[in-house]
C-alpha cells in the first residue's frame, strides 16, 4: 500500500513538471513575426573583444602604424598621407552587415562631420569585404555609402593586408593615431553600442581632447564590442 502511494506521488510530480515546461516553452516569446529585431542579436555569443592586444599581435598604444593603400568606394585609392595636415585619424574597422556596424554609422558620420575640420577625419575600412558575399562585396559597399551618405572614406581591405597589422578583430574597432601616425587609443567608440541617447562615456571624444591639449588619452584601451572579423 505505501509503495503505491509512493509510485501515485511520483506520477503527479512529473505531470506537474511537464505542464510547467510546456507552459513556460508556450509563453516564451520568439522573433518578432516581421524578422526584425531591434539592437544586437542574441545568439547566445559575447560581442566584446576576448583576446588581449599581446594575443592578437596587431599595433598596441605607441606604435606607429604603416600607411597604407586601398580602394576606397568612389573606386580611388586611398592612402593616409592623402588627408593633408591631419593633427590625427580616426580609422575605424567596419562593415555593411554587422548589427553593430550599423548601430554604430549615424555616430560615425557625426564624429567626421564634428572632427575632420579640426584635422581628425574617420577612416572607415572594411575587412569583410568579399565578392563571394553579396552583403559584403565591393558593390554592396558602395551602396550602403551612398544609402548613408557617408562623408567619409570607405575602403576596402580586400585581401585583409591591413586590419591585422592594425589588430583589428571586431567590427567596429577603433584605432586613434596622432598627426605621427601613433597609435594612442584603441577600443570602442563609446560605452553604449545600443543607444546613442543613452552613452556616458565618449572614449574616442575623450582621447581626442585629451590629444588636443597635450597629454595622453586615459583610458587608451577599451575592449571592443561587436561582430567578429571574417578572418580569409
């Protein structure tokens, strides 16, 4: 007798169990219907940068970087020592698709329209460019340049001969250089990849100021946030 009602207590437990979970999978909420989703997605994978400087082996804070040459989206080429009298350079590694590339475009539009006259210009390099990716092809570049009305340069790294020398591993990444082609800040743009409205932080502004009048920028080194780069 006891053991059955043993047996009884054990069948009602797992039948509540199984009523939870299918309640609980019912009322959990999936993409919105239309496909889209505003901000990042999930995915369940960390977009901040997880490698130090040291193992990614790109440039760290003082060094110079190389010039270099790439095609840019009005199909020129492109060179640092083109932008004459620079003080510095904002070059920031991005692409057409990632969320937070695009989170990102509007703020770095503003960052060129506000620093370029005062010799800081935005230097945009794709490093996921591909013709095998319609998203990511030259075409598709050039494109979305004209849909955004970049005012900036877009080039394109195609065969990644520069974004790791740079170090470049999430998109966006932002790599400061001084008028001496330095490296003095590397990192994200700011503290808010999502909302522009909501940053408090303005790691680049602030590096930039802190060149302005002379001294070094504190902090020099923010991980960045955001989608991996493709490496080829």
């Amino acid at each position: 007798m006891k053991k059955s009602k043993l047996v009884f207590a054990a069948i009602i437990l797992m039948s509540s169990l199984f009523i939870t979970h299918t309640a609980t999978a019912q009322d959990r909420k999936g993409p919105p219907p239309n496909g889209e989703r505003k901000g990042p997605p999930g995915g369940g994978h960390s977009p901040v940068q997880s490698k130090t400087l040291e193992e990614i082996g790109g440039y760290k804070i003082g060094d110079v970087a190389a010039d270099f040459k790439l095609k840019n989206v009005d199909e020129s080429t492109f060179s640092l020592s083109d932008i004459k009298d620079a003080k510095g350079y904002i070059v920031v590694f991005t692409c057409n698709e990632c969320p937070f590339s695009k989170l990102y475009e509007d703020r770095l539009t503003a960052l060129h329209n506000t620093y370029a006259s005062k010799g800081y210009a935005v230097v945009a390099i794709n490093p996921n460019v591909s013709e095998d990716n319609d998203k990511e092809s030259f075409k598709s570049m050039q494109k979305r340049a004209s849909e955004k009305a970049f005012p900036f340069v877009y080039l394109a790294d195609e065969n990644q001969e520069v974004s790791p020398k740079f170090g470049a591993v999430r998109t966006p990444h932002v790599f400061l250089l001084d008028a001496n082609k330095k490296v003095q800040y590397i990192g994200t743009i700011d503290d808010n990849a999502r909302s522009a409205k909501a940053v408090k932080v303005k790691y680049v502004e602030n590096a930039i100021a802190a060149l302005e009048n002379g001294k070094k920028p504190t902090p020099n080194f923010t991980k960045a946030i955001g989608c991996p780069v493709k490496v080829k």
